[in-house]
C-alpha cells in the first residue's frame, strides 16, 4: 500500500486542527533549505519504524532498490481519515511545498472565528493582488465539504430510518388487529367474568398476558434473525456497531 503524498506549508496542522504527536512542525526555514524533511502520520511510523520512534529517520519517494532515502521525518501526525469516512486509516506523508520540483494543483485552508462565506470576496481579492492570472475555484468551508463526504452514510441512514419505522408500526399494526381479533372473540367470556365480579384490572391482564406472550415469541425469534442479518448489511454502517443495543431496545419497546 503506497502512502498518501501531501505537499503543505508550516502552520497547515495547526489550521485543520491535527495534532502533532512527536516532533515538530515545518518551519518557515524548512522552505528554503536543502535539507529535506518531512512528516508522516502514526499508522506510517508504525509500519516502517514499529514501535520505535521516527524522528530523525529517513525516508524516499520510489519503488527501485536504489531510490534515496534523503528526507528525514522531523514530526508524526496523529491518524485521520482522508478521502472517504467509510475507508481505514491511510498511511500518510508530508512534505514542505516549497521542496517540491513540481506543482500541479493548490489548496488553501483559511482558519477564522467570523462567518466564512462573507470572507469569500476578499480572500479572492487577495490571491488576486498576489497573482491575477491565479484561478480561484471550488470555495467552500470545511463543514459543507464534510456535508458532501457524508451524503450517502445520510441518505442511507434517512432510507434505513424509513423503513425501519415503517416495519415497526406495521409490525404493530399486526399485533394490535391480532388482539383485537382474539378480545373480540371473547367479549362473551369477558363479560360473564365482570359480571361475577371480575376487576377491570384483572381482565386486562388476561388480555395483556396474550399480547406478552406474542410479543416474547416475537423478540424470540427476531433477536437472532436480527443478530445474523445485520452482518450483510455492516459494510453500510459507519460509527456505529451492527447489533446496537439501543436500537433493539427502542424498537421493542415501541412495539
């Protein structure tokens, strides 16, 4: 598996919030030297360096037996996701941009405590006054970008939402036309039993021991149904575990 390659410039950590472990950050002298450097992300030192530490170590860019080692790890990152919430933990690398022979694409991250979408014009005002011929494209804050990472988990979990409460309340729906059907059917013997003296209470017991009894063949059977199919559907979840107690519980309770 090949690392992530990021090229950044010093304060990029601290700006998207992602801590530094060990080490340190790049420095504003890091981008005019010749000695290279880098940083790389837990899950990176831990694969090449095991549990000693990185600092100081090298590492290269190439897959030929002799590609140099030249770039010497001057921090580790904490690990986070990268492109997709679903993925694991890719290995990572860092680099100052400066060190880079080549360019392709830009991206700026702006860190503010004001609203950002009324900074938007004059952020473009002052890439403007540093390169005009520099295409600004694609603004957006790092909450509508999470947004859109997170369309489908949300559109799954609306749908899944759906149907579930959809199951449920037909599955209520059952149950309650089953008992309906079964006091119906003894509304004679109901009362006769009232009429020789039965408390209110006691004949809605008889009626609510018929309800928990299918309502406990019910859960009897659906714990394991439930236990066994929500393996095929785990890939789909993300944060939470496939059998959440929680859920099983709300759901039974709500019938």
């Amino acid at each position: 598996m090949n690392p992530f390659f990021n090229a950044v410039s010093p304060g990029y950590f601290e700006t998207i919030g992602l801590p530094i472990v060990a080490g340190r950050d790049f420095l504003p002298s890091d981008l005019a030297s010749k000695h290279k450097v880098g940083l790389v992300n837990e899950r990176f030192a831990k694969k090449y360096f095991g549990d000693g530490t990185a600092v100081g170590r090298h590492f290269g860019f190439g897959g030929d037996p002799g590609t140099k080692t030249d770039i010497e790890i001057v921090g580790v990152v904490k690990d986070a996701k990268y492109v997709n919430m679903r993925d694991t933990i890719p290995m990572q690398d860092f680099v100052p941009y400066d060190q880079m022979d080549m360019m392709t694409s830009v991206t700026f991250y702006t860190r503010t405590q004001l609203d950002p979408e009324p900074m938007y014009a004059s952020i473009r005002h002052t890439v403007h006054e540093i390169d005009s011929n520099m295409p600004l494209y694609d603004m957006r804050t790092l909450e509508a970008q999470l947004d859109q990472s997170l369309n489908t988990e949300r559109l799954i979990a609306f749908l899944a939402a759906v149907f579930g409460l959809l199951a449920t309340v037909l599955a209520a729906i059952g149950l309650y036309g089953v008992m309906a059907y079964n006091v119906g059917r003894r509304t004679r013997e109901i009362g006769i039993r009232m009429a020789l003296g039965a408390h209110g209470r006691t004949v809605t017991w008889l009626v609510m021991k018929e309800v928990l009894v299918l309502l406990g063949i019910g859960v009897a059977i659906a714990l394991p149904a439930a236990w066994g199919l929500t393996r095929l559907v785990q890939s789909q979840l993300y944060g939470i575990t496939p059998n959440d107690p929680l859920s099983i519980a709300a759901a039974t309770a709500a019938i």
